[in-house]
C-alpha cells in the first residue's frame, strides 16, 4: 500500500511501479478524461526561447494563473508546436489523479525529481511548495502538469510558470534556465546571479536611473 503526496492510498500496477512511460502514459490518458469533462481544450500559443509552444488546458480554471507571465510571448495559433503542455487540475474538471507508484517523499528534496522515475526520455518530479506534478516525454515533446486544485498554487509559481518542464525541454536544445537579473547596453550586458535573497532583483532595480536597461529579473532562458 502506497501512501502518497496526491492524497491518495492505493496499490499501483506491477507495471507502473518499473516503468516510467507506464505511469507517464496513464496520467495523459487520466488528463484527456479531464478534458473530455471539461467540454474540451482550450489552447494559449506562445514563442518562448524560438521555438513555438502550445499550453492545452482541460478547461480555463489554470489560465488565470499560468498564462499571464507569458503574454508578451503569446502569438497567434499554429498547428506545429515543437512543445505541448496539457494542463489539469482535479478539482475544477471533477477527475481524480491516478495515485503514484512511489512511497512518500522518494523525490529530490529541492528539485523534485522522482527517484527511479527519470530517463533520457521522461522526466517525473514533484513541487512541494506548489503540490504540482509535472512531467515530460521528450520523445514525444509532450508536457503534463497537474494540481489538485488552483488554491494550493503559489504566487512564485504563477510569476515562472511551467519552469521544470521548460528547463528539462529547453536544455536538450542548448538552452539553460536561469534565476538572475540582467542589466545592460545594446553593446552588452551583466548576468547578475546568486541565490536567493542575494540581492539580484535589489541591484538590478537599483540601475533604473543609470544609463544601463533593465532587461528582467528572476528566471530567464539562455542558449548556452
């Protein structure tokens, strides 16, 4: 018997307890359920980092809260994402998420990977401070995120949505996601970096009555 980060207390198949892409796949088929329940998809466009990426959400409880922070990169539909996220959460489309194949607490204790449930092609992790799983079949350029319910989503997670997906996606194409401020000129510019609370966001604030052009703050995608 499993007791597990979901709430839930079940036994999971033989299978899904040694196969990644089993657990993977009956969580996509749990989330077209939850899609099918919702009255259907409904679908945000973006271009983040030159590649276009498709967000398909079952129902519209998560948009409030994973889209704002990517409006400026929103574009018009397309029909050939290089990268597609469904997203689902179980309270607004009344769809129960399957219960884990790994004891509690069997995930890194900062970034959330699973252990034994990561491979070259699929990544598993779970966010506490957020209570979201996400995973990705990078075979299949396929995301999925999940959360019980939109009241357990934090505010850090609403600023930087769908950060590990995009990380673990972006970094097999060269491209790394980092938490630093940047200031600078047309010519060039500064990489502030550190951890948090290091003074990142203070100082790059601080060059807004200098010469220097604030280009952002926090999490950021560079190519390598």
């Amino acid at each position: 018997m499993v007791t597990n980060e979901f709430g839930n207390s079940e036994n999971p198949s033989k299978t899904e307890q040694q196969d990644p892409l089993a657990f993977f796949d009956r969580v996509y088929e749990i989330y077209e359920k939850a899609e099918a329940a919702s009255g259907g998809a409904v679908d945000r466009f973006y271009c983040i980092g030159g590649f276009k990426i498709r967000l398909r959400f079952a129902g519209s409880a998560l948009i409030p809260y994973m889209t704002p922070a990517l409006s400026h990169l929103a574009t018009e539909p397309f029909s050939d994402p290089a990268l597609t996220v469904c997203l689902w959460d179980s309270a607004s489309t009344n769809t129960v998420m399957p219960p884990p194949p790994w004891q509690r607490n069997h995930h890194h204790p900062k970034r959330g990977e699973i252990h034994g449930f990561n491979t070259d092609r699929i990544h598993t992790s779970f966010q506490w401070g957020a209570f979201a799983l996400s995973m990705l079949d990078s075979d299949r350029n396929l995301g999925i995120y999940w959360v019980e319910t939109t009241e357990q989503i934090p505010y850090w997670e609403t600023g930087s949505p769908l950060r590990t997906i995009f990380n673990v996606w972006m970094n097999k194409r060269g491209i790394q996601l980092v938490h630093a401020g940047a200031v600078g000129l047309p010519s060039g510019g500064v990489l502030l970096v550190g951890k948090g609370g290091s003074g990142k966001s203070t100082t790059a604030l601080t060059c807004l009555n200098s010469e220097l052009f604030y280009a952002s703050i926090e999490n950021q995608f560079l190519r390598k």
